[in-house]
C-alpha cells in the first residue's frame, strides 16, 4: 500500500462506523480516487485537500472537525502555495490562528514538499445570498497576531508587576485551573499586552484553541455579525476556544448587546473550564456604564494591577533594549535614563531610542552630557524640572481651598476638606499619568474604587455647579501659570 492510499483507506473505515463519516465520504466519494502511477496528486488542489481531510478528521475531535472544515475545498496547488476555500472570514481566521501548523505538515507529509504557503480565500455568496453569475470571492490571507516581541522570556519583572506576571504565568501553563478570570489592570504602555500575547503563544505553541482579541475589535466582529446574520457562527468562533484573551475589555462598557453576547460568551467558557484573560485600563469596580453581573465576574478570579516601574525596573529594562539593540551603553548613561520622570515603558524605550539615534547623528559616544541634549533637542521640552509632580498639584489644590496638604491627605472628614479631596482626585485624574490606584496612595492611601467615585462625582457636578468650575479653572491656571 502507497502512503498516499492510507489516508483514504482512514476515511473508507470511519464511514462504515461514522454517520458523519459516510455523509462526508458520500459527497466527496467521485474525488477520491485512489493514486496510481498515472495520478498526479500533488498537483491536483481539489484532490490533494480530500486526502488531506482524510488524514485530519482522525487527528481531530468529530465537533471540532465538523464545525471547521466541512466545506471546505482545495482551490489551487502551485509551487508550494496552497489556496484553501472556506465559507466565511471567521472559519478562515479560526484556521489560520490555530489549524495552520497542522495543516501544513499534514500537506507537506503528503506532497513531499518542505515549505508550503497557505492561504485561506473566503468563497462569496455564503448562506444562500443571490448569486451575480460568478464566484465573487475575496482572497483573504490571515496573519498571525502574536508579536513573537512580547513573550515572558522579554518581560521584566519587577516590584510594580511581580504579582500580574506570576499569575499570567499560571494562567498560561495551567489554563482554567487557577486565576479564572484574570484581571489585568494598569495605565497604558506598561505591559499588559505583553502578558497577554504572552500567554497566548505559550498556549498556542502547545496545540490549545486561543483567540486573542481586543475589546473594540471583539465588538466589531459581534456587530457585522448581527449585519450579515452569521450570530452562529460568531458564537462557534469565541466559545469553541480553550483559552479567550481580551485586550481592553472596558470598550464594551455600555454597549447593550455587545455585553449581553459577552456575558453569555463568559460563563459558557468559565462553566466548561476554558481559561478567561481581560485587560483594561482600570479595575472593573471603576469601570463606569459596565453591568454589574459582568463587573462580579471580571472580580470572580485574580484581579492585579501593573504600576508604574520603579526606578530599579526601569533599569532592568534599559539594560535589557539595549542588548537587544546590541547597543554598549554606560553605566551612568542608563541611571541617568532610569532616574527620569517616566510615565510608562514606551516613553522610556522611547527616551533610550531618541539617545541612540542622537548619538548616530552626530557620529558621538552616548555620555550623560549627550543624552541629556537628545531629550531636550529631539523631544523639544525644556530641560527645567516639571512642576506638575504630585506633591505640588496636592499642595496647589490645598491653597486654594485654604487647608494644609496633610490635612488633604488625611483623614479629616468635614465637608469642605473632603470636597477638596475629591478635588485632588479628580486633578491628578485629569493629568492622565496616574493609574487609580496610585492616586488612590498619594491621597491619604484610598482605593482605587474610591477614587473613581470620586471622580465620577465631581464630573456630574461640573455640569451645574458654576462654583465648582471656576474652582477646578483657578487650579489648573495655577499649576499652568507655575
């Protein structure tokens, strides 16, 4: 018996058991002709992909088999490239994000060719749309999301993200059994898509279903289904996964049907023990307009924030972008790069690649002299120190309510020195560098929840009390005027 015969003989036994198997054998049953010398199945797309369902369907669970690739065909076979036809964009990204390897080294094995292009082309007119006459098909070639980047190899661990990393290490390794959901919470720029997509790869690279998306592109997709009325198929995509990551999940928030299929989409994956891994920007205890059964689940695993790097991970990561820009920076150069005012990572990778190209430039050794020339010329901020430390914002929102900062940030509980507070809140809020959490310690050491109340409240009242405005105005003319 040739190689080329076996899987076909596979396909010829499950029918006899299989009722699926004698469907699928039956409608195929004219292009399964078994090779002969004559026979030139390698270069035969629509042949060659029957043989190779042969081999897949026994590699495969029957669920998973019938839900992906019933329907679908080999299209062309040509120097390598392989052009499989599928009946929508979600069967054709499920393919490429998690059948890809197995696709190709089931063709490879049966063509003998080493390297195989794969693409995915979604055939028009699905559902039984009106036809025009002619196959309106639109070539769709997937990618691969996962930055090979970002993976826990690359991460720096630090004081600010120890507790989030460990358990995105946990959740990756074991999935479901621990941490579920988890909850990643922090500022922009400070690593929570790295754990992400780090989690993603370590599970995709051991053969499990993981779809990683963001929360505006999870909407859209939920929206243009409802469109086309594909919801079925929608629902096969997000809940046939072993694993769900969701970047900025609170761009759901107060969207209606889209929380309404997610809340759905959640305790489906939860109750089968597939592993659940959101971010956002803040909490769920702070994240306005989002529905309190959803908010109890997002706090039903391990919630963990990402702070701010100290100054120490912020020299762990130098080092490491510079290596791996193959860079020999100094000593002193990098404590200098470390001991600035740094909001996230990206403006301190950013601050080590403006250093760089200065240097390259000007054809210059990188010394503190230079780096310092480099933030102030490239980036075009003066080099004075900044005024709108915490400290100062706390001591100008003092002033201008005629109490002491300690006071602020204390415990005194009267009406006036609390509305400053919630002033105070609401200020470093404004500023955009703070996480919730961090105003939350600077303010006497509240939670986070309670400064987001506190926010929320000073907003509303912003729209009718004028006295509160020209207060709020009087302290931002301040901090701007200093």
């Amino acid at each position: 018996m040739s190689r080329a015969e076996k899987p076909i003989l596979k396909t010829l036994g499950r029918a006899f058991f299989l009722p699926e198997g004698y469907y699928f054998l039956s409608n195929h049953l004219e292009k399964l002709r078994l090779p002969t010398e004559e026979t030139t199945i390698s270069n035969d797309a629509g042949q060659l992909w029957e043989t190779a369902l042969g081999e897949l369907e026994c590699s495969l669970s029957r669920p998973n088999f019938r839900t992906w690739y019933i329907g679908t065909t080999g299209l062309n076979y040509d120097n390598g490239r392989f052009v499989i036809g599928v009946a929508n964009t979600f069967v054709a990204e499920y393919l490429e994000r998690n059948q890809r390897s197995l696709i190709e080294k089931t063709l490879i094995k049966l063509t003998g060719c080493p390297n195989m292009e794969l693409t995915f082309q979604v055939l028009g007119n699905p559902r039984g749309a009106r036809s025009s006459g002619k196959a309106s098909a639109v070539t769709r070639t997937a990618t691969r999301c996962f930055n090979p980047r970002y993976d826990f190899d690359s991460f720096i661990v630090g004081n600010s993200n120890r507790l989030a990393h460990a358990a995105a290490l946990s959740a990756a390794q074991q999935p479901g059994r621990s941490y579920n959901p988890l909850f990643i919470h922090g500022q922009s720029g400070l690593g929570k898509t790295h754990l992400l997509q780090a989690i993603g790869q370590v599970a995709s690279n051991e053969g499990r279903n993981v779809r990683y998306v963001s929360g505006e592109q999870f909407t859209s997709e939920f929206v243009s289904a409802l469109k086309e009325r594909r919801a079925d198929e929608f629902r096969e995509l997000y809940r046939g996964v072993d694993l769900l990551l969701i970047d900025d999940i609170q761009f759901i928030a107060g969207k209606a049907q889209t929380e309404e299929s997610f809340f759905h989409t959640f305790n489906e994956l939860h109750n089968s023990g597939k592993q659940i891994v959101l971010s956002a920007d803040s909490p769920p205890r702070a994240i306005s307009q989002l529905e309190d059964r959803l908010r109890s689940r997002f706090e039903w695993g391990l919630t963990t924030e990402i702070a701010s790097p100290d100054e120490k991970t912020r020299l762990a990561i130098l080092k490491a972008r510079a290596e791996e820009a193959g860079e020999e920076i100094t000593p002193d150069v990098l404590d200098y790069l470390a001991s600035e005012v740094i909001r996230n990572i990206r403006e301190l990778e950013g601050n080590l690649n403006r250093v760089l190209a200065y240097s390259r430039l000007l054809r210059s050794a990188v010394t503190p002299d230079l780096a310092r020339r480099a933030l102030k010329n490239i980036a075009g901020e003066p080099e004075a120190a900044q005024t709108d430390t915490p400290a100062h914002l706390l001591d100008t929102v003092a002033e201008c309510y005629e109490i002491n900062t300690e006071a602020l940030v204390g415990r005194r509980r009267d009406k006036e020195t609390a509305n400053a507070r919630q002033v105070a809140m609401y200020v470093l809020k404004s500023q955009n560098i703070w996480s919730l959490s961090e105003i939350g310690r600077m303010v006497g050491d509240r939670s986070a929840a309670t400064v987001s109340h506190a926010c929320d409240k000073i907003t509303r009242e912003l729209e009718f009390n004028p006295l509160l405005k020209r207060k709020i105005n009087d302290i931002e003319g301040r901090i701007r005027r200093e």
